[in-house]
C-alpha cells in the first residue's frame, strides 16, 4: 500500500477547508463497475466543483493494487455519508471509497450480477486487503482502536448508528464474497498489532540462580546430649538433613499418617 497525494483543489468540499476532529474511519464503496481509482480523482477534481453534478467529497480512493489516492488532508471535514437522526458521519469520520470489478454490473440498487465471479472475488479481495493496510496505518496515525464501537464502520452501518445516509455499502458488495466487517476490524487490529516472524525471540527471562554452593558433609549434632554425625548438606550457608535420619538417630521412629509426619518412640514392633 502506498499513498498518492492527490488533492482534489477544485472540489467545494475540499474549498470549504473545514477542520474537524476525527473519531473514526468509514468504509464506502464506490457503487459501479470502475476499477481505476484515478477516474474517481478526475471526477471528483471536475473544475465544476461538483463531481457528476453532487456536493460530495471523500478522503480517500483505494485501488487493488496498493495505490490509494488521498484527495484531501485527513482533517477536512469531507462530504460522504450525509447524515442520519443522531448526526453527520462528516463532522467524525474520515471517509475511504473502495473501487468495484469492472466484472460486475448493477442492475437496480445495490443489486448487481456478476459476469465473471472468479475475477471480481480476486479484485475485492485486492481491495479488501489494501483498506486493511490504509485502515491500519491511519488507526495508527490518529490512535483509533479499530475493535471500539462505532471507530470503523461501513456507510451501511454508520446508517444503523444514525449518523449516515440509507446506502448498503461495502455489505452489499462483500456479503458475495463472505467478507464482514468484523472481519475488517479484526483484521485491521492484527495488521497494527502484528509480531514479525523474523523478528528475533527476546533473550530468554533470567533463569532461576544455581546455588552458590552445595556441598555434602557429614553435619555433626548434639541433641540433648547425644552426638550424632548425620550425612547431609551445606546450600548457600544452609544446613540440610534428611529429617528421618535425625529423628531415627535420637532413636525414634518418623512415619506419615494422613499427611502428617508422626514422631514417635520405637516400640516392640519396630525391629
Ligand atoms: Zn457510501
């Protein structure tokens, strides 16, 4: 993916130069069978000020083949999605067009028939790819979080939220080639989160130290009164025994019952 300043300076919207604070990205699909992101440009940069004759403006084109084409900064407030009961998607979302096959052809609304379903699963697919890396980057860029209500959405959802005019873009187009939205963000979220595999494995966490020094000897004791020399160790200054050879050394016996460890003086059953 690489970004193509391209700004379309004859566009109202680009003219009205409005600033705003951006909270989120939405998804829009340009809705015809144009494939180059570059007559969108055109279009959209007609010294008229109106592309086709409309008062819009969007951010972004994004083509199959890694080229987006930014036609105004990301702060300008951009006319694409209308608005809805709850506000205007304009004054709080970036707006980002993908293109469509030339493979498809619409027949009335959001309908459409595919002539070569191969081809256009292979160029959505394209598309699809592209946005992930274009969200991804400007997620980065403005410190959205992709997984976050209502941060990236389609048009058609910005309409459910509210804040968009009624258009069924980018589902109408993806649901033929069982891509989601929640796949998008999901994906979008791994792009920005991604580990290298060629990055190398941290130095492993400091292992437990050895210790210091661990020496067998024969302990000496005197345990009311009686000398013992009973085999044990020295650890890092630590004197250890075996528990059993102390006790059976006093002349009494150790035993485990039910957990726990019974000393006990020898009887007649004890050889
Ligand atoms: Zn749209």
């Amino acid at each position: 993916m690489h970004i193509i300043e391209n700004f379309t300076t004859n566009n109202e919207n680009y003219k009205a130069k409005q600033i705003v604070k951006m909270r989120g990205i939405m998804l829009h699909s340009v809705g015809c069978p144009q494939p180059d992101p570059e007559v969108f440009v055109r279009i959209f940069n007609d010294p008229s000020g109106k592309p086709n004759g409309r008062k819009v403006g969007v951010h972004a084109f994004v083509g199959s083949d890694g080229r987006v084409f930014q036609t105004m900064p990301w702060n300008f407030r951009a006319w694409h999605c209308g608005k809805g009961p709850n506000g205007s998607g304009n004054s709080t979302h970036i707006g980002i067009e993908l293109v469509e096959p030339r493979t498809i052809k619409y027949v009335g609304g959001s309908a459409f028939q595919d002539n070569n379903p191969a081809a256009s699963r292979a160029f959505v697919e394209a598309t699809y790819k592209v946005g992930v890396e274009l969200f991804s980057h400007l997620c980065k860029q403005h410190n959205f979080d992709p997984l976050a209500d209502g941060v990236v959405v389609s048009h058609a959802e910005g309409h459910r939220l509210g804040i968009a005019s009624n258009h069924g873009d980018v589902e109408h187009l993806w649901k033929v080639y069982g891509l989601t939205m929640d796949r998008f963000r999901q994906d979008i979220w791994s792009a920005m989160n991604a580990v290298s595999p060629f990055k190398p494995s941290a130095p492993a966490a400091t292992a437990a130290p050895a210790p210091k020094l661990v020496e067998e000897s024969v302990l000496k004791f005197n345990l009311l009164g009686q000398r013992l020399d009973i085999p044990g160790a020295i650890v890092d200054g630590k004197a250890f025994v075996r528990a059993r050879l102390l006790v059976e050394g006093l002349g009494f016996c150790i035993d485990m019952t039910d957990g726990v460890i019974v000393v006990r003086e020898k009887s007649s059953a004890d050889k």
